[in-house]
C-alpha cells in the first residue's frame, strides 16, 4: 500500500478496508506451480515445484478467507474522537497518507505526532467506541488517554496476540489469520511444509459488538482506563466538594 496503515486506538487493529495483494501472489505462485526457493533475508532463483497436496491445502486456504472476508467489513466504519465531537467518517472525508483527514475546510491529523500540524483526534472503528460506551459506560476522550499514547497514537498493548501485528505500515491480515511471523511470505510458508488454517487470531479481527473473546479482550485493555478515570474524578468531588464545601445549598443538590 502507498500509504501508513492507520490502527484503532480502542482495539489496535486497522481501520483499513481488508486487503490482501499476497494472497494475490499465492494464486499466482499455485497457477505457477512452483516458487523461488528462500534464501535467509531474499529469494533466491532457484525454483521448486509445489507438492500436489500441499497445492490443494493451500487453494482451500484461499477459498476459506474468501468466505470470511466480509466480516472484515466493520474495520472499514470509523470515526474521529475530536476535542469537540465525535464525527463519523463517510466518503466526504479525505484521507491523506499520513493519518490527516480533511472535510470542509476542517482538518484532523490522528497520530499524535502531528498533532501540533492541525487539530488534534484520535481514530477508532465505530464499533469499539459504541462497545465502551455500552459496556463500560464510557466515551473515550482524547485527555483521558493522550499521555499513555505513543507518537502513533496507540496504547503500549492491545494483548500479546495483536500486538504483534499492529504498528507496521500495512497491518498483515493474512499473517495474523495463519498466526505467523508477521514478516513473512509463501514460498517460506511452501518451503516449510507448513499447512494453511484459519487461526484462532480471527477473533480478534470480527465485530467486538458481536465477537464475544474480541469484545472480552478489549473491555480488559480499558478497564484499567476506566478506574483510574472514576479515581480521578471521585478525587475532584472530594477535594472541591468535601475539604472546601460551598456556602450555599448546592451541596445537598449535588449529592
Ligand atoms: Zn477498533
């Protein structure tokens, strides 16, 4: 892709239409028949014949994501968490290449080191938002996180299984459907023997509004957010309401 991949900062995965140029390239290696043999950081130019059955798996392995792909489709329905508001992105929205959007003269950049370039927003999939704030009773605000965030405006770990995957220039479907090494390719893949399966990591890449382990897993990443938010705002009522109460009747009105 020509552009940096840009990731969700509720569940750490791609906000990015799902793609996959390789799986493009493992018909061809299949039409092919055969690939160029790995060498340890390249390939190299001598080819090997692709063994019969391990062909078959491997076309199945096409034929099954093709099945599963449109449920990638939510990771494609995002907004933007502004100072202000909460804005959906639609097709009226430009998108430049590195995390700015721009619609009607008002401009956006969501990794926070460009935050200083224009008005700050963080990005997330519609979904996760909607999920923390039904589940948890939060709406996520850019203050409430902008510390814990790193320069692409990610928190330090989405679970150990993601993490993996997230940060890169192009988020690695594939590779993290077959939980591999990220950096990786087929004919490595080939030239191991290894069989194709969809793992367990495609959880992770559904509907948290309607995966149970992907809504469980990003419910654990924020719970710690939430309590700190909660002490921190038990904190000002205490301290404004109890050490300096006000002369008036708003006390009682409060409480
Ligand atoms: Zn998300």
């Amino acid at each position: 892709m020509g552009y940096t991949d840009i990731y969700c900062v509720i569940c750490g995965t791609s906000t990015h239409k799902y793609y996959s140029s390789n799986l493009e390239d493992l018909k061809t290696l299949l039409d092919q028949g055969k690939y160029r043999i790995p060498l340890k950081s390249k390939l190299s130019k001598k080819e090997k014949e692709i063994e019969p059955k391990l062909a078959d798996n491997y076309k199945k392995f096409i034929k099954d994501i093709n099945k599963v792909k449109s449920k990638f489709n939510w990771c494609n329905k995002t907004c933007l968490i502004t100072d202000k508001k909460v804005i959906k992105i639609d097709n009226k929205f430009y998108q430049d290449d590195n995390g700015g959007f721009e619609k009607e003269s008002e401009y956006y950049n969501t990794l926070k080191y460009l935050w200083d370039t224009s008005d700050r927003a963080l990005i997330c999939h519609q979904s996760c938002y909607k999920l923390l704030e039904k589940k948890s009773n939060y709406k996520l605000k850019i203050d409430d996180v902008a510390n814990k965030l790193n320069d692409k405006s990610l928190l330090k770990s989405y679970g150990k299984i993601v993490d993996k995957y997230t940060g890169h220039q192009d988020f690695k479907w594939i590779w993290f459907i077959l939980n591999v090494s990220p950096f990786n390719s087929f004919e490595r893949l080939l030239n191991d023997k290894k069989k194709l399966k969809i793992s367990k990591n495609i959880d992770f890449l559904m509907d948290p509004l309607k995966n149970k382990n992907n809504e469980n897993r990003i419910l654990k990443i924020w719970k710690s957010y939430n309590t700190k938010k909660k002490k921190r705002e038990y904190q000002w009522v205490y301290q404004n309401l109890f050490l300096h109460p006000p002369k008036v009747g708003l006390f009682i009105d409060i409480i």
